[in-house]
C-alpha cells in the first residue's frame, strides 16, 4: 500500500506554519504561485500580512500564533474550519535552533527547544488530525532536520529534538495509511536562512530557501514519506546512521572540523 500525493495544489487548502521567514514563506510563497488557499501562521505579524498582501483576494489567511500555545492553535484551526469548511495539508514548518554543545549546556533553552520543535508539530497534528480521521483523507507535512539522524556537533538540544520528530513520523505513518492520511517526513540539510545564519563553520551542500520549498513541495505531490534533501549530503549522513559507533565517531572526529 502507497499513500496518496497531491496531484494539484491549486484549490488545495494548506496550512503552513513557520511561514513567516525562511524555508515556511517560501514553501507558502510557492503555494500561493500554484493556486492554493493558504493560512499561514507565526509570530511575526508584519511579514504575514506582506505574503498576505501579494496574494489574491481570499486566497490567503492571516493566522498568527505561538506554537507552544495550545489556545492559538486550537483557534487558529477554528478559523480555518469556519472559513475553508477543511483542511487539504498541514504544513509544519516552525522551529528554532541555538548553536549548543556540552561545554555551554543550557537546560532554559534545551527545554525551549523541544516544546518549539517536537511539542509544537505535535500540538498541530493533535489539533488537525481529528477531523482528518474522520474524512479519511488529508496530510501531515512535517519538517524535520538530518540533524536528529545521529548525534552532531553544536545540535545538543537540536538534534534530539529532530531525532523525535523522525521517530513521531514513522509512528504516524504506520497508524494513518491504513486511514487513509498521508504524512510526510521531511528532513533538510543545511539551508540558507536566519537560522543557519549564526552557524561559524562550513556548511557543506548549502541550499536556498526557495530550493528547500521545490524539494518539499514536489516530495509531497509524488506522495513520498521520507523526503529529504540535498541528496548528496543526506544520504551521506543516513549511511552514517548505520555505522557501528566506532567507525561513525572516528569519520565525525575526522570529517567535521566544528
């Protein structure tokens, strides 16, 4: 059994959140561009108001909310019920990222992590699923990072965080094909956004946002579980991912200068 792609966007109604910067606003810009209505949500008003405004008339909806409150979600999900009737696509985009490595362990901002990256998405999928479930139909877009493949340097909260969200995905999609909702995994390597911005090393394959956006959203038409991308470094890093631990250390120890 395959689970189902989107063959169209146009007329699709797709909730992305984390559109407000980065690889969300392009992955919104691009849907947009393809016909879709979309509600686009996070913390910055003025940047969704601007992708708001280069919309057609009615295509866009203005969500903004906090993805570690509950209230907002739920409401935010309301609006879209009260004006679209459903939903086609949740597009989980949000997130946040602080270099960190043991020497500077922060517990604050570890914990602010994992509510922000694996709680949030969580939160979304609880809000949307119900529904979902019930029309036997709909997708769970989720981005992750290649991060949470395997231990890195400076990913001591991010990493973990993005270690869960694999391992949510996997469970998901085992519980929901047979229900007939599709989801979608989605792990980037490096991107070029604010995020990335604060990182001092080479990042190697680095990508723009807009080329994140075309990877995601083609991933999600072919109906693929696991999109991920660029290529040659992701599956670089999944083939270290089934290294014995020796190996795989001695390769970080000598491959990675951070």
């Amino acid at each position: 059994m395959k689970q189902q792609g989107i063959v169209t966007f146009s007329g699709k109604r797709i909730w992305v959140i984390g559109a407000s910067s980065g690889i969300g606003q392009a992955c919104a810009k691009a849907l947009l561009t393809a016909g879709a209505k979309v509600a686009i949500s996070g913390r910055r008003v003025e940047q969704l108001n601007a992708l708001a405004n280069n919309a057609l008339i009615d295509q866009a909806l203005v969500l903004p909310l906090d993805v570690t409150n509950n209230l907002q979600m739920n409401q935010a999900h309301q609006m879209i019920l009260e004006q679209w009737g459903g939903l086609d696509l949740l597009l989980f985009v949000s997130g946040m990222y602080v270099p960190m490595r043991a020497d500077d362990f922060n517990i604050a901002l570890a914990e602010q992590t994992i509510d922000t990256n694996l709680l949030g998405p969580m939160r979304a999928v609880a809000v949307v699923l119900p529904a979902m479930l019930q029309a036997h139909t709909g997708h769970l877009a989720i981005v992750g990072s290649v991060a949470g493949y395997s231990g890195l340097p400076k990913a001591l909260a991010y990493g973990p965080s993005k270690a869960g969200i694999i391992n949510f995905c996997e469970t998901l999609y085992y519980d929901l094909l047979p229900q007939g909702v599709s989801v979608h995994m989605i792990s980037p390597g490096f991107v070029a956004t604010e995020a990335t911005a604060q990182n001092d090393f080479e990042m190697p394959a680095l990508i723009t946002a807009e080329q994140a956006a075309q990877e995601i959203l083609q991933g999600i038409q072919a109906g693929e579980f696991d999109i991920h991308f660029p290529k040659r470094f992701s599956g670089f890093l999944k083939l270290l991912r089934i290294l014995p631990y020796p190996l795989y250390f001695w390769i970080m120890r000598r491959f990675v200068k951070i």
